[in-house]
C-alpha cells in the first residue's frame, strides 16, 4: 500500500476541532474483534477500565490494573486503524504523583501504541493533565460521575444535581481544559448541568448519561449491545447480545446431545488417491 493511500487515524486536535461542530461518536473495545467492528464507525474508541466490571467480573473499575489496561490496549490496537485510541490510566497509578503519572502513562502509550490517556478529573488533576500534556501525552478527562471514586461516592451514583456539587463538576471540567485537556468525559450529571459544561469549556464534551447537547456521545459497548440483563439507565440497548448467545449455545448442546454436530460438513474426510 503506498503512503497516500494509507489510512491516517483520527488525532487528539483532530478531535478537540470538533468543538461545536459534528458530533463525535465514541464507543469502549477491549478485544481485537470489537475493535475491528467499532473502528469502521467511531472516532474515537477508548480501551475503558470498566473492563474491570464488563470482562473480568469485578465489582467495581478500582481491582483494575496497569498490566489489564496494557493487555486490552495492545489488542485494541491491532485490529484498529482509524479510531483514536485513548486507553483508561486505572486507580493508583496517577494521582500520587505527577512522575508517577508520567511513568505510568509514557508506559502505557510505548507498550500499546495508543494515541493518548484518560484520567478521572478531581480537584487534583489540573496539574497532572498539564504535565502529561507538556510532555507529549494528549489527556483526556473525566468529570462527574467517577467510576473510580465509588467508595467516596458511596457507589455509582449521578452527580451534579445539587448545586454545590453542579459547581464542583463544573470547576474541574473547567480546570481540566485550561490544563490542556483535548476532550472531556461528562458523566451521569443532569441534562441542565452537562449543557452548562459543554457551554462553559473550549474542549469537546464526551455525553455519557448527560445531554444530547455535548459535543459527543460514549456508551460501554457490552451494555448498549444488550449483553447484559441490567444497564444503568442512561444506557439505550441497539442489540440483544444475550438472548443470542443463549440461544447459540442451547442450540448447541442439543444437537451435541443428539449426536446431530458435528455433521458431514464439519468433519474431514480421507482424500480420493490421485489417479
């Protein structure tokens, strides 16, 4: 393939351009096989840490470490071409420290070749975001409801419909674009509050349980698949990837049990001797 037939992968001012404009599609992959699949629609795909709940049964995205978030973003990776990939830093590896950050976050860009990092955006991460962004690595925030702060939270709740806490979220999300931030994740906060932060920063707002007003949209693509029997309720369905799967594999086990799999078709054959 020559070089100006190649296809060149979204970038971080490519998305942050976005401000205001079409809205950018995001969906979460963390498998070769799913990446594949969303990379011909979204923009931007992150390798989330809600892999933790979605992939490996955990309970919450705190369990999630630095190894799982590089396993999944390598896989992600080579089976994506035009996507921006952002891969989730997971909790305790970049709040400490803004050299911890780094290390972490350079690690993850070297070993799995994503385009940039996400972290969850707290009064705190106005410096991290700007030293990461200073040295080479695009950031990308999260304000709202914080996944990773569940304990503090008290579990997975919305937030910002108070308006002590409205002007928290809104103070970090500000803070995080003047820090460098190229895009924001706005999540589980009310319709009025979200429209105020995609009003008030510079930077694409990433919806997820927000405002179809945000510059974007990010659902967990296991839930809006419908591979589970309970979603939060800011999740919309498109599929029935459980009923799906049951069927297959019932179907399965009955024709196993009734000797009818594997049939001719399935089975390999002595070949004829040439003549």
């Amino acid at each position: 393939m020559s070089a100006q037939n190649q296809i060149r992968r979204m970038t971080a001012p490519q998305i942050t351009a976005r401000k205001g404009g079409d809205p950018v599609v995001c969906l979460t992959a963390y498998d070769a096989p799913t990446a594949a699949i969303v990379d011909e629609f979204c923009d931007l795909i992150l390798v989330g840490d809600s892999l933790g709940m979605v992939v490996h049964g955990l309970t919450s995205t705190v369990g999630v470490t630095l190894e799982m978030m590089i396993l999944h973003g390598q896989a992600v990776m080579r089976a994506s071409r035009k996507a921006l990939v952002v891969v989730d830093l997971p909790f305790g590896s970049y709040e400490d420290s803004v050299e911890t950050a780094f290390r972490n976050a350079s690690r993850v860009m070297i070993e799995t070749g994503c385009q940039a990092v996400k972290i969850e955006s707290g009064s705190y991460a106005a410096e991290t975001i700007s030293y990461l962004v200073e040295r080479g690595i695009p950031v990308m925030s999260h304000v709202g409801l914080r996944p990773q702060s569940m304990h503090v939270f008290g579990g997975f709740k919305a937030r910002g419909r108070s308006t002590d806490i409205a002007d928290e979220i809104l103070a970090n999300a500000k803070a995080a674009s003047e820090a460098g931030s190229f895009a924001v994740v706005v999540e589980g906060v009310s319709e009025a509050l979200a429209n105020e932060v995609t009003a008030a920063v510079d930077i694409p707002t990433i919806g997820i349980g927000a405002s179809a007003q945000c510059d974007g949209q990010i659902l967990v693509t296991p839930d809006m698949l419908g591979q589970f029997d309970r979603v939060p309720k800011f999740v919309k369905k498109y599929g029935n990837q459980m009923d799906a799967t049951r069927d297959a594999v019932a179907k399965y086990t009955e024709e196993v049990k009734a000797r009818s799999f594997p049939g001719s078709d399935n089975l390999y054959h002595f070949k004829k001797p040439a003549t």
